[in-house]
C-alpha cells in the first residue's frame, strides 16, 4: 500500500505525540486527516486533501491560519484514542487547539473541502447596524448578543474566539459604539436571548476577558442540557463518546419531555460531561425500542444506551422520585447494570434496571453503536464479549 501514498508530497503537517500540541494549539483553524494507509478510502482521499491544502494555502499563506494536518492511526494509535477515532479516514476540525464536535461529513472533494476552510473562516457573528435588528430577531434560534465600546478590544476579541467555536450551535450578533451605547451603561456587555418570545434575557456577569469563563456560559446557553437524536445527528452525536440516557416519546408528548428535562436538570447536572441525555420520537427509532422489547404503545420510556448494550429504567412513573434516576445513571457508571444482567440483582439489593429477557439469553445490544458508516469511511469493527 504504501507506494500509492507519498508522505512527503503537498504540504500536509505529519501529527505526532511531540508535535501535536504545540502545531494545533497555535493554529486558528486545522483540518486534520486521521487515516490508515490499508484502508481504500484514505488512499483516495489523500491527493485530494493535498489539492485542496494547496489552494487554500494560496488564499490564506499565514502557515498559523489554516493548517492541513494528518495522522496515521496505525503508527499512533494513542492519538486515535485521544480522538476516539472509529472510521478511517475522519477528517476532524480544530480551532486553537480544540476539537470541534462536527466532524467534516461533506462531499470528498477539492472543491468542497476548500469551501469548507473558506466557510469556517468567515466571520461567525452579524454586525448590527440598528438596534431594532435585535428586537426582530428570530426567537425560535438561541441568539447571544455582545454589545462592545469598540472592535478592536480583548473583549471583542474572546468573544470573537467563543463564537467561532460555537457559532453552529448558537446565531451570534456585536454592536459597536454608538449603536450599543444603549446597552453599555455598565461597560461592555454580553446578553442570551432564549427561544421564545416571551423568555427572559440572561446576562453574562464574568470577566469578557476570561475565555474560559465565557466560553463555559455561552455553551452552557447554546447546548441544551437534553438534545434531541435524530437520524441526521446520530453518528456524530455516538462520536462523542458518551453513552446515551434517552427519553423515548411520542413526538406531541412534550408534557414527559418536559418532565425529563426537569428531573435531569435537578438530578444529573453533576453527571454532564459523563453522559449525553437526548430524546427521542418513539416512531422514529422504533427499531432502538425492540431491543429492549417495547413499542411505541410502551412510551413514555426512559433507557441507557452504553454503546455495548441497552438497559431499562424500570417504570416511567418513577422519574420523579427523589434520586431515583440519578441512581440508574450511577449503576451505569458502577458496573452494576451491566452485572445484573448477566447475573441478577444483588442479593442485598433492588436492581434499578430490570433485566429485558432472561439472564440465560444475551441482554439488549446497543442500538447506535452500529449506525450506518459513511460510504467514504471505512468503519472499525471493535466487537468485545462482555461476559
């Protein structure tokens, strides 16, 4: 394989362990191809990534703007689990040292991947001209608002590096001088704008100079605590490498949604950045609900999905009991519902999950461990026996 790949032909940085921190960290945007020579979709992908770094490095010759970088998985494989790299080749985003959450999932084409870098260099917040631009704004999308004495500032300047993190996710808008003077009376300021009409305003309170602080208001505004799956989403959402705790329901029972988010919110805001909490419309992913032997007659239902197999809370009803879904979650995180199918409930103890069939056949597998790979990936098959 290795005569069809030219590692030293274009201008394409080689990642390893001593110099990936410090080339990523330093570049405003990289485009970073993790790939394996044996397999046929990276050996087809690398002259095109070549093209395309070229001509963007004619567009934007800075070598700290836009940076084309590549991995080869099989010499580092600690790079790859870094990542969680699970298809060859995955062509990751990073700005300033940080891993965008999207993956590029466009066409595999010079042109295509040019517009991309292109797209992610434009600015990702409006400028308002007129004050009345806010009042019209679209109230179904969260809008963060940052109102600036000038442009040319440190505070522009961190929220200018927040919104190009998070611009897919929130619609960013800046005022400057005289048009903001209306909403500076305290300095600077930086306000959310919730969906909703009539959803009060958040402000921000912290230092606009403190990316880390900032960056951790506006995410926690712009990232719903419970997001929704869909078939869209779903490979890149199983990509996060969490598991899942879904709520299963039908797409008009928005009143178990509600119920959901609010135990989540009060139960689980500890255990964010150790599980992902998503729902789901019961029709949709009825394929997800026979594993664990239910229909959509069954919803609501509420299930953990830990990327090996699928456990039950056990009745819905029970969502509001004080710790009660906390508990499920830490079993998860224990060992314990994964013991107790495969053994039954301790003896000293009531299982919080009940086990779907009988400990002598296998327990649910994991329903989006195996979503459909790209047709220009090639998917790593890493089935395990957890018995």
């Amino acid at each position: 394989v290795s005569w069809l790949f030219n590692p030293t032909r274009g201008e394409i940085t080689s990642l390893d362990s001593g110099n990936i921190d410090d080339i990523l960290n330093n570049a405003d945007v990289a485009l970073v191809n993790f790939y394996a020579d044996w397999c046929r979709f990276s050996q087809m992908l690398h002259p095109i990534f070549e093209e395309a770094s070229n001509v963007i490095k004619e567009e934007y010759p800075d070598k700290n703007q836009v940076v084309f970088a590549r991995v080869d998985c099989d010499q580092h494989s600690d790079i790859a689990q870094r990542y969680r790299i699970s298809k060859y080749p995955t062509l990751k985003l990073f700005r300033n040292g940080m891993m965008m959450k999207r993956e590029y999932r466009g066409q595999r084409s010079v042109t295509a991947i040019a517009d991309y870098i292109r797209q992610q260099k434009s600015n990702p917040i409006q400028e308002v001209q007129d004050l009345e631009e806010i009042h019209s704004l679209d109230r179904s999308r969260r809008n963060i608002v940052g109102y600036f004495e000038q442009k040319d500032s440190d505070n522009y300047r961190t929220f200018e590096r927040v919104a190009n993190i998070l611009h897919d996710d929130c619609v960013f808008l800046s005022a400057f001088g005289a048009i903001s003077k209306a909403e500076r009376f305290s300095g600077d300021n930086v306000i959310y704008k919730p969906p909703g009409e009539n959803a009060p305003d958040m402000v921000y309170l912290g230092s606009l100079t403190n990316f880390d602080l900032i960056y951790a208001w506006t995410q926690d505004k712009c990232v719903p605590l419970v997001r929704e799956i869909t078939f869209e989403n779903g490979e890149e959402l199983t990509e996060e490498g969490l598991p899942f705790l879904i709520l299963f329901h039908m797409k008009d029972d928005l009143e178990s949604l509600e119920k959901f988010q609010q135990e989540v919110a009060r139960q689980l805001i500890s255990e964010k950045g150790t599980i992902n909490f998503l729902h789901a419309d019961c029709d949709k992913f009825r394929h997800p609900l026979l594993h664990i032997q239910k229909t959509p007659a069954d919803c609501p239902v509420i299930a953990i999905d830990s990327f090996r197999h699928m456990y039950v809370f056990p009745d819905f009803s029970d969502l509001s009991v004080p710790g009660k879904l906390k508990q499920f979650v830490l079993d998860l995180h224990s060992g314990k519902l994964h013991r107790e199918f495969h053994h039954g409930p301790d003896p000293t103890d009531v299982a919080p999950g009940q086990p779907i069939q009988d400990l002598a056949s296998s327990p649910p597998e994991s329903s989006f461990q195996k979503l459909a790979p790209s047709e220009h990936r090639y998917t790593l098959l890493r089935e395990k026996d957890e018995l």
